[in-house]
C-alpha cells in the first residue's frame, strides 16, 4: 500500500480525510499542485461506492483486495 501511494502522492503532500467504510479503507491528500488524490482499498468481496466531492459524484467498482486511486 505504501509503495502504491508514493507513486501518485508526492513530498509535501497532506492528508485531509481518512475513513473506513465497511470493507473500504480510504484516505485523501491534498498534493502541493492542488491536486485531491483519494486511495480506497477493498478488503471485502467485490464492492461499488460513490465518491462525493464538491456537489458533485461519481459511482464506482473494486473488486475484492483491489486498490483504487482516483485523482481530481
């Protein structure tokens, strides 16, 4: 998991959220460009979920032991 988000969340980064959710594990940061890069991980068997962020949503999938990285 570690190697996994240093590829997309870079020194200087800050983490604004963090939850478990059921199966899902997550965690957002802010990156030093302004960029929000959420990391949701599913430890349960397949799951869709929505992502809610200013107003607006988008619905997706995991399947089980899955890692998901979603960048806005």
């Amino acid at each position: 998991m570690i190697a996994h988000a240093s590829k997309f969340v870079p020194a200087g980064s800050v983490r604004i959220a963090s939850n478990i959710s059921g199966n899902l594990q997550n965690v957002a940061f802010r990156t030093p460009a302004g960029k929000i890069v959420l990391i949701v991980e599913n430890e349960g068997t397949s799951q869709t979920f929505n992502i809610k962020y200013n107003s607006k949503w988008v619905s997706t999938t995991l399947e089980a032991g899955a890692v998901g990285t979603y960048i806005w």
